[in-house]
C-alpha cells in the first residue's frame, strides 16, 4: 500500500483537533469515519470575500452577502411563539435579521458589537430589508485568509460542539496540512490529464477546499465532476464489455419461415421506420453468438408490441421458446390476447401464465412448457417461481414500468442452460439521454421515436374548474359521435378514503351530467376485487359504458382504441411522467383525440409548468426533460431506488456536457484496451479490482 493510501484511511479522531468527542459526532453527524471523508466531504458554497454587497442595493429576494456590525439582538414574543431579531449595520443601511428556530442557541453564539458576514435571502421588510434564518460568520479572525472560504454542511449538534463554519474549515485545514507531505495519487492516466488539460487529483482536491483563485476552483471542480461521471461510466461500460466476452449466447441464425409468413401475410401494416431499424438491431444481436442486453425505449403507443413480437419468432423459427413478462395482470392478459389474435394463423402455441392460473390448468401449462410443446408463454412474475421450467428458452422478453431488481433478472438469466436466454427488456417510460446513460449504461439502448402513421397527436387543453359545464358538454357531444371517455381522479398514497369519496363524489356528479340509462358509465378504482375491476373494464372495452370513471389504475393496461377523450381532475397534483402514461390511454384509434387537464385556477409555478409542457408537447422524451429539470433524477419514475445517482459534486441535471465527455472517454478507452492491461491504464484497472472485491459484482444487470 502507498503511503497516502496509509494516511487517509486514518481514523478520523486522530486528526489534530478531533479527538475521540468530536470523532464520534463526525461519525453519526455526516458520516465521516476517516481522513479521506473528510477530504471527500466537499464545500456546498464559497464565500467569496471580495464579494460583499452595499447593504443599500440589496434587490427584493435574492440572495445576498452583506456586512456590517451587529448593533441589536433581541427576543420578540408573539403570542406562544418567540422569535429573534437582530440588526445589522453597515457602512451603507441597515437590515434586519431574523431567527424563528434555535433562538436560543443562536442567541448564545452572536456577539452583539461584532462584525460579521451574513449570507441569505433578502426580502422586503418594512422600508428596508430583512434576512430569516441567515448563515453568520464573524469577519475577523478567519483561521485562513482566502478570498474563497469553502462553507460545509453542519448540523446543530456539530455547531454547539466547536465544528461550525469556521471549525470545519480549521478541521480541513489540519488535514491539508498534514497531507502536504505527501502527494494525493492520482486515480486518473497521466495520458488522459495531459490530454484533457484537468489539474492532478492532488491539485484539485486543494482547490476544491482552499480555491487559489476563481479559476483555480472551476478547474477543481471540472476536474471532481468528470472523475465521477468518468468512473461510473468506466464501471457499467467495462461491464458491458466483459459481459460481452464472458457470456455466450445462443446463436440464431436463420430468420425462418415463421418470421417470414408473419411478416408478409399476417402483419397488418407496415413498420415504422423506427421498428425497422430496432427489429434490425435486434437480430443482429440475436446472431452474434453473445448473450443480448438490449433495452427497447418507445413512447406509448410506439408500436414496441409488434418488435417483441418479430423478436419472438426468430428465436421460434431457430428451435427455441420465448416469454414475456409484464408487471401486471391486466398487461399480461392484454398481450396474450393480442398476441393469440396476431398469431392464430400461424402453427404456434401460446400461453398465459398468472398468479390467478391455477390448478389443472396451470399444471397442464407447466408439463407443455417443460415438453418444449408449448413455444411462447405471457405472464407476471409468476413466470420467475422456481416451477416453471422450459425446454428450451432462447429469449425472455420483459415489459416493465419500472426497472425489475437485479434478483428477478437473475431468476431469468436462470432460466435456460447452458446459455442464459437473450434479454430484451421493454419500457415505456421514457428517460433523458442522460439518465439512460447512467441508469442503463451497461445495456445496449434501441429507440423508438416515431409514432405509426395516421396517428393524429393528442389535442391537449387545459381547464379551470368553473369550465366544468363546457367541458361536459364536449364530452357528451364526442359521446354522441360515438367516443368514449375517461374521466381520471388523482391518487393521495396517504388517504385511501379520501380518495375514494373524491372518486365517488366525482362518479355521483358525472351521473348527473350523463344520467342512467341513456348513458351508461363504469367505474374502476384500486380497491376493488379483480374480478369487479375486469368487468368493469371489460364493460367499456365492448363499448356498453361510454364513460369510464376511475382512479390512476388506468394507467397502466386499457387499451380501447374508441377511446378518444381522457379529463383529468386535479391534474396539478399529477407529476409530469403520470400524466404523460395517463395521456397515452388516449390517441390509439383513427379519431382525433383530447386530453382536458382540469386544474384549479390557481396554480404553483410548478404546476403551471407541469400543465404547459402536456399542452406544448405529445414527446415523451422532451417531457421527461423537463421532468428531470423539475424534480431533479432523484424522484424520477424508476430511479428512486437506484444508488447509482448519488453522486458528490456531479449534477446529472447541470453537469450533461461532463457526463456525455466522460462517456465518451471510456467509450475510446475500452474500445482500445478493453481489459484495461496496458500499463498507463493500471490506475483503472486497480480501481475496476477494487470495485470487484467491494460490491456485489455480477454480470446481470
Ligand atoms: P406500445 O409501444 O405502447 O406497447 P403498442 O405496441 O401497443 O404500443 O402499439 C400501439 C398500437 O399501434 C397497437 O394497436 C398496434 O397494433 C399499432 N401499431 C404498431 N405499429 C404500427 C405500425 N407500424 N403501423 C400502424 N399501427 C401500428
Ligand atoms: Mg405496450
């Protein structure tokens, strides 16, 4: 081991001014058990000394960094609640300070007479101007002068023990010191520095801490953004590559008469461009002799049906079984039947298997599997128990919502010897270039991004509440043409009765806007028994309900093509991606579609952007966007469990240009050496090992 390796693994009470008290808060506090989390703990802020604001061109609500003396500081009781006001002046005005929390504390810890730097949102108050809850710093006394002071994240409990701002900066400071022996080695190529310009990891992590100067931390921080994007990136793509030269695949050659028939006698139209040019990826994959990894991303009604669907006769035509996996029930039931109906003229046996196939039926579909008689099964996650054994199954095909786990995944790999099947896993839930690069980088990507002709793009209006007597109108007007509706009410997880009374009363108000019996109109809602909830649904796909009411259940399943109206209530509590799946139930058939988002008139700033953007644009893609710019990736559809978006300084959001640079490097790099055994690659290699011994690394992903 290196000596630097040595010294920052060091525990982190043994940093000069930590000892075993403040070591322990470190620990529970922010998590920093060594003398590289500390180094690794990097500033959210800088105060830039130079930048200090006249107190008289302070703007109404921005953020500002003033100085000045603290003149007043003093306890106002309102009522039960107490609060803290202080007065702060500077050369040019004063300004109001304001504390509604830990008065108490904070009032220990002011000095009434001292000057101080004070960061935080400037709002109006009075004639002047006032700061609650500001960030306060004395302005003599800085143990380092810089003219950037880093600022890190605190807690109270570290605040009362000594490790403010300026204890913080002390720590780091130690810790710096006593590293300027040593040189922080570098985890990237000497080759790729040079090539990129980037300061050495030593350099950077200085900077980032103690910027020398403005340029100096940009370069730090360029330089910190990169090296993450760059090893996660180094991690899924060498992955990818190993995968690639590690685990065959069954070969299927021949595009064979199943295929063939299937395509020229039984499709009843022609392939998008798009499904053209993935059906093509597919087989090449399918004839590569390596096991396939194939994520297939296609915007509702993108036609992805028709490609799992070609993809499962190749493998039939070379001698082998296919499945399809859905998340739910209703999807499963909906496949099987449109496969069957697809696939009747055609000498294939086709099977759906649920939780709810039981007894003699589900044994006979077991036996027929086993015996290589039955060639392409549907189900849930059914299909995953440890019962269902295939003959021979060459390629599983699964259609999720959301990224099933690495567990499922493996139950599938499992499922076919001496070769895993090939995997092509179906989303419809599209996800920003950026984020798939991270989430399913280690995946083979095909894109659907064209819609089949004819198909005319969802008209989308938005509503306020008094509008409800015009927009029933128009429902029962495209009623009388023929259409059907949905009428969809939002989904509160944390009130389920709440819920239901808003679906009811909202079922009880439509009753009286489309009365019995001239109209007929079903509802469908979470709670209910399956079986009610498929007749129901079964009711409005035969036509015999005009109108649908329900809770967000349809989201996922319904596919009636006379379906060309969809309301959405309260369409502001929905977030984007919902009302994105939520819109796709619309749009299916030849008819001109709507969508009417009903919305208070009053809307949050988020909301109202939420709303626009469904008006604006039918693109899945485009709304996710916006969605990630929103929400940011942590609460993304699908990417709420994922580790792999935590990241220290990156920003998948702000950071894209970094991210698509860093992809591309390893891209070069794996293409050249992609086993990392040249020796200006070690430092990769070693970190590749590394990751090998720490995690779970598996192959399947
Ligand atoms: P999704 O991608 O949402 O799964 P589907 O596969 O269900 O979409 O396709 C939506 C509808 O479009 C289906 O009714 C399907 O038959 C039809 N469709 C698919 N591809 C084409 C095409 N190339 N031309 C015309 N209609 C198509
Ligand atoms: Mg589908």
């Amino acid at each position: 081991m290196s000596e630097s390796a040595n010294i920052l693994d060091t525990s982190i009470e043994y940093l000069k001014g930590v000892g075993p008290v403040k070591g322990e808060l470190l620990r529970k506090e922010l998590n920093i058990h060594t003398f590289r989390d500390l180094l690794l703990d990097f500033p959210f802020r800088y105060i830039d000394r130079t930048r200090i604001l006249p107190i008289r061109e302070i703007q109404k609500d921005s953020l500002v960094q003033v100085k000045g003396k603290l003149i007043d500081l003093s306890v106002i009781k309102a009522g039960k609640r107490a609060r803290l006001e202080g007065l702060l002046r500077g050369a040019s005005g004063k300004i109001k300070l304001v504390w509604f929390q830990r008065i108490k504390w904070i009032e220990r810890a002011l000095n009434l007479g001292q000057e101080y730097i004070v960061y935080g949102r400037a709002n109006r108050y009075g004639s002047g101007f006032s700061i609650v809850h500001p960030e306060m710093e004395p302005s003599a006394g800085q143990s380092v002068a810089l003219a950037l002071q880093p600022v890190y994240h605190s807690t109270d409990k570290l605040n009362t023990k000594g490790l403010d701002a300026k204890g913080r900066r002390q720590l780091i400071s130690n810790l710096l010191e006593k590293l300027s022996s040593i040189k922080i080695k570098d985890n990237l190529p000497n080759y790729l520095l040079e090539r990129l310009q980037l300061p050495t990891r030593n350099e950077a992590l200085y900077n980032i801490h103690f910027p020398k100067s403005e340029q100096a931390l940009k370069a730090a921080q360029n330089r910190l953004k990169f090296e993450e994007f760059f090893f996660l990136q180094l991690q899924l793509l060498y992955k990818k590559t190993s995968r690639k030269q590690l685990i065959k695949g069954y070969d299927f050659p021949t595009v064979g008469q199943l295929f063939h028939t299937f395509y020229k006698e039984v499709l009843p139209f022609t392939l998008t461009g798009a499904q053209q040019r993935v059906i093509r990826e597919i087989r090449n994959d399918l004839k590569s002799g390596v096991q396939m990894n194939r994520l297939l991303q296609g915007d509702v009604g993108s036609g992805k049906t028709i490609v799992a669907l070609m993809s499962m006769l190749i493998a039939l035509d070379n001698g082998f079984q296919a499945c399809l996996m859905a998340p739910t029930e209703i999807l499963a039931q909906q496949h099987f039947s449109n496969l069957s109906s697809n696939l009747q003229s055609l000498p294939i046996r086709i099977e759906l298997l649920t939780g709810s196939v039981k007894g003699k039926r589900r044994k006979a579909i077991l036996e027929g599997l086993q015996q290589g008689k039955i060639d392409i099964l549907i189900g849930t996650h059914a299909l995953l128990e440890p019962t269902v054994v295939f003959s021979n199954l060459g390629l599983a095909i699964t259609d999720e919502q959301h990224r099933f786990g690495v567990a499922q995944r493996a139950k599938l790999w499992a499922k076919s010897k001496p070769y895993p099947p090939h995997i092509l896993v179906m989303t419809a839930t599209p996800i920003p270039r950026t984020l798939s690069m991270t989430l399913y980088g280690d995946l083979d990507v095909s894109i659907i991004d064209e819609l089949p002709p004819g198909r005319k793009p969802v008209k989308t209006i938005r509503k306020s509440d008094t509008h409800r007597p015009e927009v029933m109108e128009f429902l029962r007007h495209q009623i009388h043409q023929g259409r059907q509706a949905y009428i969809v009410y939002p989904l509160i997880e944390e009130s389920e009765k709440l819920d239901l009374k808003n679906l009811y009363d909202g079922y009880e108000q439509i009753l009286q806007y489309f009365p019995l019996p001239k109209y007929q109109v079903s509802v469908v809602h979470g709670r209910m028994k399956p079986e009610a909830k498929e007749s129901e649904m079964k009711r409005f796909k035969e036509g015999i309900t005009q109108v649908m009411v329900a809770t967000t259940v349809i989201e996922v399943g319904v596919d009636v093509p006379n379906a060309s109206i969809m309301v959405i209530e309260n369409a502001e509590r929905f977030g984007l991606s919902q009302l994105h799946q939520l819109r796709g139930r619309v749009g299916r058939g030849a008819e001109q579609s709507f969508c009417i988002l009903m919305s208070s008139y009053k809307l949050s700033r988020e909301g109202r952007i939420r709303l626009d953007t469904m008006c604006r644009t039918n693109n899945g893609f485009e709304i996710a966007e916006v969605d990630l710019k929103l929400r940011g990736p942590g609460q993304l559809e699908g990417t709420r469990q994922s580790g792999v978006l935590s990241f220290k300084i990156a920003n998948i959001v702000q950071d894209t240009q970094i991210l698509q640079s860093a992809r591309k490097i390893v891209t070069q790099i794996l293409g050249k050496d992609p086993g990392l055994a040249h020796p200006a690659n070690s430092v990769l290699k070693k970190y590749i090992e590394g990751q090998k011994r720490k995690s779970n690394w598996s192959l399947i992903s």
